[in-house]
C-alpha cells in the first residue's frame, strides 16, 4: 500500500462547505444520500476527487444533472470528477450493510441482527465508507444529518449537533434531524440509531449554557451509566476551571457499545464508548474500571477543545490533540484523587508500553514522518509520549504561562486545524519563549538515555552535577540530536531533608528546581552545600528518559526511606528491585534482594503512609519493564527472576503483611471513596505476599475473600491469588465465577484474561480451548484483548513455549482475524514484535511465523505491522 509522507502535505485543493445526509437505516441497508457544497481552491488547479469506499454506488449528480459512467471515475477508492466547479453541489445515492461490517469502521452494526443497533466509527478513515467525502481532517464541514427508519427497530435516531426536528413517516416509520453549527471534519461525524435506553442530567455552563447530559445505553445496561455521568460532570466543570472552556451544544450524548475497536471517540456532540469504559457498578467493576471509566469519560470530553474545536492539519498532527488530551486528563485524575498514585501510573504504561515500543522495530516520533496504515498509530508513544511531551513544556511554561499559552492557542486556532509548529508558536509567544527546540522531541524517536553523576568538593563546599544524554539510533534515525531534558532535582542531606540549591549569581536557595540539559553534556554547579547524601533526580518523572545515575543500593535504601517526593520515592524502589533483578538474572541476587527486602520491612509500620502507596512500593517492577533489561530473553528466566524477587519479599514481610491484611479486612471495606479504595489496594497486595509466605494458610484467606469480597476489587483479586499461585481452591473459584458473571461480557472478560497469564506451559491449551467457549468471539476487540494479547504479553512460560506452541496459536488466530478485524489482528501482531530480542531457538521460531503470517495477511494494517517487524 501506498505510504504517505509529511512532507508530501498540501492544502486541499476542495473543500466542503456544507454537507447534507438523509440515511434511511436498516440492519442490512443503509441508504445515505448525501449532498455536497463544494468550494475550489482558486490557487490549485486541480480536478475534483473525493475518497470513498466499501459501498455501491446507484447514482450521481452533478448541479442537479445525473452523470453518466463518461462523466467521472471511481476505481473503487477514489472518485474523481473534471466537471465540478467552484460552487458545484455534488449529490449521491450509495447504499451499504451494516451487518457485514465485521472491521467495525465506518456505518456497523453492534450486537445481533434482532437486538443490535447501528453505530459509527470514522476516525481516521472510516467517513469514506459511507459516503464520498475529501475524508481528512482539514476539510471542515457544516453537517445537517437527517435519519430515516423503522420505529419499533430504531426509536432512537441520534447524529452530531443540535436536535432539529423529528417526525412521524408512513409505515411504521420516523425521522430525526441533527444540525451541527460548528463545522467539522468527516472524522468526528457520527450516527447512532437502536434500541437504546437513557439516563439524562441537566448542566448548566459557567457561562450560563443549558445542556441536557444523556448516557444511551442497551436496557440491560442502562443501570451502570451513573458512574459515568457523575464523572462528565466533573470533567465538565473541570474544564471550565482550569482552562476556561465551556460546552457549545445545547445535548451531549454518550451511547455505550460492546463491539468498539478502541476506548472510546470524541465525536461532536455524540461521544461513542467501549462498553468496558463506560459502564460501572460496585458488584462488578474494580477499583481500576471506575478509575478508567472517569478517566475515558474525561478524556473523551476534553476532545470537544482539544481535536474537536482545534482539530488536526493531517494524521501526522495526530499527538496535537492526544497527546495534549492524555495530559488534561492525567491533570484531571490527579485532581480528582491522588497526583503521586496518578503520576505513578502513568509513569508504569510509559515503560510498560511506550519505551518498549521506542526501543523496538515499531519505534516512531510523536509525530511520525510517514505512515502506510494510519490506524497503527494510535500508540502508546502518540498518545503517552506525546502527554509528556506536554508535560515538559507546561512545566518549562510555569502554571500561569501554560493557562497564558493555552488561551492563545485556542484563541488563534479554534475552528481550524493546526499544526504542533503552530501550536508551539502559540504557546511560546505570548510568554516570549521559544519553544521550538521542544520540536525535536516530536521528531525524534527512542528514549534517550541520561546519565547523571554528582561530585562533591568538601572544601569549596562546591557540588558538580554532570548530566549527559544519549539516544540510541531506530529506524531510520542512525543519528540523534541532543534534546532539551528537563530534570527537576533535589539534593537530600544526611538527615534526608533537602538541602537549599544555590547557582553562581544567586542569592539564597531553593529546595528543589529544575535544571534543564540543553546539549549532549553540561554540567551543573551548586555552591554552599554542607554534606550531601544523595541527589533525588528527575523528580515526578520530569522527562521522559532512562535515567542511569549509578546510585548504590545504599543510596536507593536512603532515597526510598527520606524522599520527600512521593514519586521519587517509589522509583527508588523500583530500582532497587531492578539491581535485585539484574544480580539475579546474573546467578546471585541475594545480597541486593535482601537490601531491597529490609528497605520495605520498615514502610509497613509507617502509619503516616498513604496505604496506596504502599502498596506500590512493594510492588516489583512489571514482567514487561524487566524483560526490556535483558538479551537475548530467556523468557522462562526472566519468569523465575521475578518469582524470585516477589518470594523473598514475601518471606521478609510477610508476617507484617498478613497482619496488614487482618487489619485492614476488619475496616468497611465497600465503599468507594479514594481512601476505602486505596485501603483495598493495600489490602490486596497483602494477601498476595500472604499467599507467598504462607500458601495454604495464604490460600484459605483467598477463597475466603473470594466469596465474602466487598465488590469486584476484592473478588478478582482473590481469584487472580488463587489461580496465579495454582492453590487447590482455584478450580472451583473460577468455575464459580463463570458462573455468576456468564452474561456479562466485560466481567467474563476478566475470567478470560486470568486464565490467559497462568504461567504453566498447559495454558496453551487453556487458551485454545477458551476461543471455543460460547461467550468468546474473534469478532470482538475486548475478547481478542483478553484472551490473545494478555496472554501474549503476559504469559512468558506459556506463550514462549519452547516447542513453540504459543506462537502457533497466535499465528492461526491472527491468520483468521486478519479477515475478520484488521485494526485489531494489527494490534495483536504488535505482541510479536520484540521476536529479535530472543534467545535463538524462539528466536528463529518466531520469525519464520511471522514471515508465514506477512506471506498470507490480506489487510494494510496488519501487513504494515508485520513488515516492519521484520525489518
Ligand atoms: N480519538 C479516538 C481514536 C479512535 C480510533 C482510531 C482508530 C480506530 C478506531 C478508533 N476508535 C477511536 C480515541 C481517543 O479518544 O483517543
Ligand atoms: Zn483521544
């Protein structure tokens, strides 16, 4: 397929200026008629064409005239008509089924011929399955969409905008019209037409706008949208506060779906969910799925500035509005609970996800030079990198300058499509700050590497910090630049407090400031210090990088007990868990487990401790972050590395654990404040030490809390305990709780992604056999992500099987998913990526599976995956 570059951009040579839709909806056929205003471009002196795709064309006309097959041409993709003229009203007839939309882009059907509703999804590319359109995001359009259907089938007609009329038609039919005022591009255009339930809210805007709030959803799940609907409030008020930004439409809907692609999408007006982010209630979802479902919900809406009124110039923009949404978000979150908990989070997908992907065959800039299936990157280094991205420059801004910047760039841009030039220049300006060195970042990817160390001259009293960065090269980026690294620092004295930071020229010092790298090496002078102990560097995760600052195992221990940043305090535990891991992997290990042990033994009878936090400060680093440590990966070794950090942990604390665990079992426990959900994070990571020290005593509390849980957290928890640790209680917990939850998909989909991590090499068969169950179906993202990529990603025994069962099993799936969902099966194929980094028995194994798998793989998507993975 073709690849697109960036530098190929040019401003469209048409452009709509309006757009009317009259779509007669059923199950089978949907009839869009549509109707175009066009505008020319009078500098380009181009012939009109228009993408569009996947229906069947009956008719075409041109200012009222039907044209003739001499009149245009359309090879499928692309139509192209020499006849338009500046002004020109183009109008079609196409007709399209729903129900056989199995890639769930574009008009699909959600659900069962008889009980399903019809929904859209558009961005990037799915607007030209629907109707002609220029399908990119810097032709924005006025959309008036008019729906036609069945009543009893379809009482609910829903589009983007304002309601603008609805009415009764022959035959047991109706209508509803939409008028969207603010113009758009094709990505945010949306239809939702079923059999939907609703809850409604009223909400007033600071400045004054009445919006009526509306959550659609299938009866049986209309009762879990609560949860969600507090948290758009939230979000909307929020937004108001922190940024000055008011909702514009008179309706905000939300419409849950099971059949989703992704999380969710900002369409105008009309935000469509993933099911799984959507909906909540205290007997099936955790405490993750409520955070995630504010944190969607929040982040979705944030888009209405953010994407939708700012949109993007062209799919390479793409981090504009996500990156810059994630970080809204994670602001949000934090203000909504904790900062540090949240920061801690975000910082664990960054290496679980984003840097893995960084340092592999699919790294690629926050804003990529070229693509050949858009849909692939939507990545964590679009999404996640690009937030810190943000990050760095908000706090390089200060917090009135960024709010200053913010203004700015919606003041120049709203109703546009920008560029990050742009939006860079508009942040940088009106704070006379020139931020353009922040571009590189954008443009180059890989996590760069940066060294600190620190040398401290008694006698001058002078300390020297030197800190140098290094990127190693990816593809197609041999050679890298320097980068602006900002590193917020402190440095802690003997007695763990900061002590002040003075520079030449300055008078007086500060406890913590923020130094910033500006070239390959500097080195950074502070004057008047008494006594340093160690540096607390790179503090809250002030830059996306590695940090390597050759801190012994003493100074960690030190850090982990006095720093008084929350985050640093938690990362020095996570390093000193890497050095257990790395002297482990390494043959020895029991000297460095040990300092990690006895540095943690004390936190449990710190009282003043956020139960939170300590949990994940006693958590070891994820499977994932430790495998990107090592090659060749033996993954079974890497298994056992870990198990062995997690048991001497246990058998160091595991007393104090266990009677953390009694304690904390005996305060009420269901609630869902932050404080009762932080208590039960505790209180599960207790019993998983429990069952390490202790395993049948650790086990009988297991099965226990498993029946008498107070809520899903709880519940899963003492399942995941039961099965993981292969206890005698498993078997008929997990039956049981197939059982309770058969019928709801989001909760089974736990049970499936539990079984997909037991690390026995029979799970193989395990997860064979599960994509035969009844409630399992390829055609289903969230069964594909529970089942499939859990147990690729999770499952080192299984899955890198050494007869390389694991990878065949991932071979045929992905054969038949490709046929069915390429966004997905290109998802799922980004779990074999890292196949160089293998020891050379699965090396090879792997690799002549995914060269099998590029032979056959029919889609763009999962093509553009696989090759590059091969590269
Ligand atoms: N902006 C949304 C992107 C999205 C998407 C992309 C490709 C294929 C399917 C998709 N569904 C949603 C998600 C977001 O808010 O970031
Ligand atoms: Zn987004």
């Amino acid at each position: 397929d073709a690849v697109v570059h960036l530098r190929d951009y040019r401003k469209p040579a048409w452009r709509v200026e309006r757009i009317e839709l009259d779509i007669d909806l059923s199950v089978r056929e949907a009839i869009v008629r549509s109707r175009l205003t066009l505008a020319r471009d009078p500098a380009q002196n181009e012939v009109l064409t228009l993408d569009g795709e996947g229906f069947a064309l009956q008719s075409l006309a041109l200012d009222g005239a039907q044209l003739g097959a001499n009149d245009y041409t359309w090879d499928g993709r692309e139509l192209r008509m020499p006849r338009a003229r500046d002004g020109s009203v183009l109008e079609s007839v196409a007709t399209l089924d729903p129900s056989a939309n199995s890639a769930l882009q574009g008009l699909y059907l959600s659900g069962s011929d008889e009980h399903g509703f019809l929904v859209t999804q558009c961005e990037a590319q799915g607007f030209r399955r629907i109707a002609f359109f220029p399908d990119r995001p810097d032709v924005l359009a006025r959309y008036t969409v008019t729906l036609r259907a069945d009543r009893a089938r379809f009482p609910v007609l829903l589009s983007n905008g304002n309601p603008a009329g609805a009415g009764e038609l022959p035959d047991g039919r109706h209508w509803a019209r939409w008028d969207d005022p603010h113009p758009k591009p094709s990505y945010l255009f949306a239809l939702v037409a079923g059999r939907l339930e609703s809850i409604e809210e009223p909400y007033v805007t600071a400045e004054g706008r009445a919006v009526t709030l509306r959550i659609y959803a299938e009866p049986d799940a209309i009762g879990r949208c609560g949860y969600a609907m507090e948290a758009l409030k939230r979000a909307m008020r929020w937004d108001e506060e922190h940024y000055g930004r008011n909702y514009d439409l008179d309706v905000f809907h939300i419409v849950a779906t099971h059949d989703f692609n992704m999380g969710a999408m900002e369409n105008k007006g009309l935000n469509i969910f993933n099911a799984k982010y959507l909906l909540a209630d205290p007997a099936r979802s955790s405490d993750d799925d409520y955070r995630h479902v504010e944190a969607i919900v929040a982040h979705e809406y944030f888009h209405n500035w953010t994407g939708n009124r700012v949109t993007c110039r062209d799919w390479f923009q793409l981090s504009l509005k996500e990156g810059l949404t994630v970080f809204r978000e994670q602001e949000f979150s934090g203000d909504m609970g904790s900062h540090a908990l949240k920061r801690i989070e975000d910082v664990q997908l960054l290496r679980r996800a984003q840097f893995p992907e960084d340092a592999g065959p699919l790294a690629h800039p926050v804003r990529p030079p070229s693509y050949s299936a858009i849909d692939n990157f939507y990545t964590a280094t679009v999404y996640d990198k690009g937030a810190e991205l943000i990050r760095m420059i908000a706090g390089r801004l200060g917090r009135a300058g960024w709010r200053r910047g913010m203004d700015e760039y919606f003041r120049r841009h709203d109703g546009h499509a920008a560029s990050i030039e742009e939006f860079l220049a508009a942040l940088g300006e009106p704070n006379g700050a020139d931020l353009s060195p922040y571009l590189d970042w954008y443009e180059q990817a890989g996590t760069p590497e940066l060294r600190a160390r620190g040398d401290y001259d008694a006698q001058s009293k002078v300390y020297t910090l030197t800190l140098k960065q290094h990127t190693a090269p990816t593809p197609g980026q041999a050679h890298k630049r320097a980068l602006p690294i900002p590193v917020r620092l402190a440095l802690l004295g003997h007695d763990g407090r900061p002590l002040p930071l003075r520079m030449a020229g300055e008078t007086g010092g500060v406890a913590e400031r923020v130094v910033e790298l500006d070239g390959a090496s500097r080195a950074f002078r502070f004057l008047g210090i008494e006594k340093p102990r160690v540096a607390s560097l790179l503090r809250g995760f002030s830059a996306p990088v590695r940090l390597e600052a050759g801190y012994t195992g003493d100074d960690l221990a030190f850090a982990l007990r006095h720093d008084g940043d929350e985050f640093n305090r938690w990362d020095a535990s996570q390093q000193l868990a890497r050095l257990a891991f790395d002297a482990l992997m390494r043959g020895g290990g029991e000297r460095e487990t040990a300092v990690w042990a006895d540095a943690l033994a004390p936190l449990f009878d710190d009282a003043s401790l956020d139960p939170a936090l300590l949990a994940e400060l006693v958590t070891p680093p994820d499977v994932i972050e430790l495998t990107e440590r090592v090659t060749p990966v033996d993954p079974l070794a890497v298994h056992a590395a870990r198990e062995a950090l997690e048991n001497a942990l246990a058998l160091r604390v595991g007393a104090q654990a266990a009677a953390r665990h009694e304690a904390l079992a005996r305060v009420e426990r269901g609630a869902l404040d932050g404080a009762s959900q932080n208590r039960r994070r505790l209180l599960n990571r207790c019993l998983a030490l429990w069952m390490r020290w202790q395993p049948e005593a650790g086990a009988e509390v297991a099965a226990t809390r498993y029946v008498l849980a107070a809520g899903m957290t709880e519940r899963q928890a003492a399942l995941a305990q039961l099965v993981l640790r292969a206890a005698p209680q498993a078997h008929k917990a997990l039956a049981d709780f197939e059982q309770r939850y058969r019928d709801d998909a989001i909760t089974l989909d736990k049970w499936f992604a539990l079984q997909a991590q037991i690390p026995e090499r029979d799970a193989v068969e395990r997860v064979a056999a599960l994509i035969d169950h009844p409630r399992f179906s390829l055609r289903n993202p969230n069964r594909v992500h529970a089942l499939l990529r859990t147990f690729a990603a999770r499952n080192l025994v299984a899955f890198h099987r050494a007869d390389g069962a694991g990878y065949a099993l991932m071979e045929s799936a992905l054969e038949r998913l490709d046929r069915i969902n390429p966004t997905t099966a290109a998802r799922l194929a980004t779990a074999l990526k890292d196949w160089r980094r293998l020891e050379p028995d699965r090396r090879e194994r792997m690799r002549r599976c995914l060269e099998r798998l590029v032979a056959q793989a029919r889609s763009p998507e999962l093509t553009d995956i696989l090759r590059r993975s091969l590269a």
